[in-house]
C-alpha cells in the first residue's frame, strides 16, 4: 500500500512540473541559446529549459531558432 501512495505522489510530482513548463509556447535552452517549439524532438529534459511566451521575446532575450523545429 505505501509503495502504489509514494508512486502515485513522485507521479504527481513529475506531472506537475511537466506542466509548468509547457504553460508556454516556446521553450529556450539557456546553455545553448536556442529556443524549441515545446514539443521539440530534440528536447529531452524540458526541466532545463525556460519558458517563453512568444517569438519576439526569445529573439529580444539572445534566443536563436532550433533547427530542427524552426519555430
């Protein structure tokens, strides 16, 4: 019974977080300066990235477009 509770809380967890970060339309990678649409194949670790609102907010931050989703 404790296993499925802590299971079911570290899911709750991860589903939240996920869902903070695609609240936005783009997402930037602060190491790379790249921005991705939030489903980007090449995003693996969406915890990484910023949130960003729009494409004239990535390009006035330093953002430049992935080019791979080319947002």
């Amino acid at each position: 019974m404790m296993k499925k509770l802590s299971l079911a809380l570290a899911m709750l967890c991860l589903l939240s977080s996920v869902g903070t970060a695609f609240a936005a339309d783009y997402l930037g990678n602060p190491r790379s300066m790249k921005f991705h649409y939030t489903d980007c194949r090449t995003i693996k670790h969406p915890e990484n990235f910023v949130p960003i609102d729009s494409r004239d907010e990535a390009l006035a931050e330093g953002y430049v477009p992935c080019g791979v989703c080319k947002p």
